[in-house]
C-alpha cells in the first residue's frame, strides 16, 4: 500500500474536508466528464446541472457549507488554489444569472438554491457521504448522472470506484514503491530487514513519484500549516454559523505571551499552548479559511499543533526533525485510512481526531529520535484513547466541540509520544489491532452519532 504525503496533508478550504472539499472535487470530476463526451445514449449537450446530497451530506450540509461547496465546484474552483475573492464574485454572479461557464463546455443552467437538494430521506448504499451530480440536454433529457462519495480528508470515489476498488497492496507494489507495507506489521518488518527508518521508507517511496523537489515539497506542508496557525492566532471575532462561538486563540495566546515574560507560568502550561495552536487551526477552519488536511480539516489543528510545539519547546528541534515527523505521521495516517477510515461520518470522530493524533504522536515520538517500534507503540497509545468518539457536531457546524478537541488531540499525542519514548518499544496491543477495533466500533456505531448532528451533544444545547 502506498498513500502519498500529499494525499494525506493536502490545502484546501474549511469547513470540512469531507463536506466542503469532497463535494468541491466531485463536482470538478463531473464537469471533467462531460467535457471528455461522456453522456446517454442519444442525449445532447449539457444544458442544465443539478445535484443531490444524501446521508451525512444532507444532514450537515448547511453547517458544513456543502451547497456552496457544489456550487464553487462548478463554476470551476478547487480546493486547494481557490482565490477567496474571486469564488464570491463568482457566486454572486451565479444567484443573478443562474449559469455557469466550465471552460471547455457549453453554458449551462444551474439554480444555486433549487439546483442542490438536500435529500434527507435517501442514504445511498456505499457511503455515508454521498451525492449525485446530474446533467440534462436542452430537452430535459438525462445527458449524465454519476454518485460520487466523499470518503473522508478530501478524497472522493464514484460508485464505480468504491464497489471496486482492487488490490491497492498489489497495485502499489507492481508500481515500483520499494516499501509498500498495508501494515504497520509490514511496516516495521520492512524498517528491520533494511535497517531504515519508518521517514525513510515513506521518503524512498516519495521519491518514486516525486523524484524532483521532494524536499521543498514536504517543508511547503509546514509552511501553509505554520501560516495557518499565525493566522488563527491573529484573528478575533464570532465565528460565522448562528451558534455566536467567539474566537479565543488570539486572547488565551497573548496571555500565554504575557505569563512567560513574567516567569509566572504554572508547569501544566505548555497543554495551553498546545491547545492554543491547535485551536488557531480550527478556528481558521471553522471560518472557511485555508487548512491543510490532517488527515480531515476537522482535525486539522492536531499535527500542526504538536510541530509547533516540537519546534517552540522542544530540545533539539530542527527541520530535518520536521520532515521526520510529517513523514511518519503521514506513514501512518496512510494505514489508518487504508484499513479503517479517516472519515467521521463513516466512524466517528475516532477517525478523525483520534486518527490525527495518532499521526502526531508517532511524527513527535520519531521526530525525538525514537525507534521505529516505539513510534508504533506512540500511535498506538495515541488511537487507543480515542475509540468510541463520537461525531456529533452542534448545528453542524464544525465548531462545538471540534476546536477543544483538537487541543485534547494534541495533548494526547505528547503525552503518547512521550510514554513510548520512556520504554523500549514493546507493548500489548498492536497498532493493526488497534486500528481493526477502530473499525469495529465506527461500523458498531449508530448513525445519529457519526456526523449527522443527531444525537449526543448536537440535540443538548443551551437553551438560551
């Protein structure tokens, strides 16, 4: 198995990987479709879109801006390059005009509210998070129709393509990566018979695909992460939804800032520093600014939370020790979401914050010059104490309790990397088993509590 770097940390918009990028990407894949003549038998050109969300699409959609992300979609944006500026001009333009103008297709009609239904009675079969995308010719008739499923962290599947997906192991493998474990079994297997670490197996299979530029490609992950985390502190602010949840990155850091000038800081201060950059992160997500995933944007405060801490207040740090951590973190991000999920919709929070801080817990546990057995116990510890989480956002919007949580995530994956670091590697419960119970309890898990804001801590809100 092989999952890039740059699948698992990749930039786009909040606020959610799942609900905002993968619809995005869907639609962008869609108008890909028609432009390469993909269409009925006996249908004419494109002339109208329309689109349908289902399952934890539909129930979260609003919270989670999935219509807007439809709509940015088809008027051409992605992700990961949208120009804020531009995509508003855009939509502004769409509720006058009811048109989009795909380069490379004809225009086409497309009603920015009526056009992107919310069907909360159909789950379609292959996903919690799914969707059709449909075109018609001028005389109504159906041009193309494809479902498509936003699986988690940004990444989407068609119907096609999740019913059959084929051996990735094999596939990976034929494909020349010199390393590619399915397991984290595998994994230490491979770093003991080649006397490698587990960055430097990820990096010789980086470089099969990427063999220019690697280097520079990787410290551009912690840039826009870094980036991120400023901007999050800078900002003050209500964060936009109805649920009026106030910003507080900015405040609790300058205090932080104030109580170490003084010499006055308690020793249990650096999990408020923690939680702080993670909760800049989240709280840039939540206002729909620019993220990096990791692995999901709900949980993208973890990773560049615990870098941060390991570049601030940590002995040692450097940026070869950044690169080894985003590179193990990745190792093993790519394992939890080939053998279990990444998405909360599909499992829970588990799967994204527990998943999150995992990655973290084994980047800092390697990044600290641990063994490759002790950065498998780190994730180990780390997921371990995440099952069971719910996702059950309030209103749907990724706010309540995301950001804390975040701040929590970080905090454990110190705290994991730390455990490892004290002992030799050698612990009860494997990461595979770990991540196999992860599954298990996500597939176990009722669905009012896997992203539909339907019951936990979504249905008990203040009353005033």
């Amino acid at each position: 198995m092989f999952l890039s770097i740059f699948d698992i940390f990749k930039p786009g918009i909040g606020p959610s990987s799942s609900h905002t990028m993968g619809p995005m990407v869907a639609a962008a894949r869609f108008l890909e479709s028609l432009r390469t003549g993909e269409r009925e038998p006996g249908a004419g050109a494109p002339a109208r879109l329309e689109a349908s969300l289902h399952g934890s699409l539909a129930f979260t959609g609003k919270g989670h801006a999935t219509d807007r992300a439809v709509r940015l979609g088809l008027l051409g944006f992605d992700p990961a390059t949208v120009d804020m500026d531009a995509a508003e001009t855009a939509l502004e333009r769409l509720a006058t005009e009811r048109l989009v103008r795909p380069e490379g297709l004809p225009e086409m009609e497309f009603d920015p509210q009526a056009g992107v239904v919310f069907d909360y009675d159909r789950v379609l079969p292959g996903h919690a998070n799914g969707m059709i995308l449909r075109a018609f010719d001028g005389a109504g008739n159906l041009a193309l129709e494809e479902v498509y499923y936003s699986i988690g962290g940004g990444f989407v599947a068609t119907e096609r393509e999740l019913q059959a997906p084929g051996d990735l192991h094999a596939e990976k493998a034929a494909h020349g990566y010199p390393f590619p474990f399915g397991s984290a079994a595998e994994m230490l297997e491979m770093g003991a018979v080649h006397g490698l670490t587990i960055a430097q197996m990820k990096w010789r299979n980086e470089s099969v695909t990427h063999p220019d530029r690697l280097e520079e490609r990787v410290d551009a992950i912690w840039t826009a992460m870094d980036a991120c985390i400023d901007r999050g502190l800078s900002q003050e602010g209500i964060l936009p939804g109805g649920l009026r949840v106030k910003r507080r990155a900015k405040a609790i850091h300058a205090q932080l800032r104030e109580e170490a000038g003084r010499n006055l800081a308690q020793p249990h201060v650096v999990n408020d520093w923690l939680s702080v950059y993670a909760m800049a992160v989240n709280e840039e997500n939540a206002a729909g600014g620019k993220v990096v995933t990791s692995p999901t944007n709900g949980a993208a405060g973890v990773v560049p939370a615990v870098i941060r801490y390991y570049r601030d207040h940590c002995v040692g740090a450097t940026a070869e020790g950044i690169r080894t951590f985003l590179l193990t973190a990745a190792a093993v991000g790519g394992l939890i979401k080939h053998n279990a999920s990444i998405s909360g919709a599909e499992v829970g929070c588990q799967g994204e914050v527990g998943s999150a801080s995992a990655m973290a817990a084994a980047g800092l546990c390697a990044a600290l010059g641990g063994t490759n057995a002790q950065v498998e116990n780190a994730a180990e510890i780390a997921l371990e104490h995440h099952l069971g989480m719910t996702c059950d956002p309030a209103a749907g919007l990724v706010q309540v309790p995301c950001i804390e949580r975040n701040g929590l995530g970080a905090i454990k994956a110190v705290s994991a990397a730390s455990l490892s670091l004290r002992g030799d590697g050698t612990h009860f419960m494997p990461l595979d088993n770990c991540i196999e119970a992860m599954r298990q309890t996500g597939r176990d898990m009722d669905g009012r509590y896997k992203e539909t804001s339907q019951g936990g801590l979504a249905v008990n809100l203040p009353e005033c």
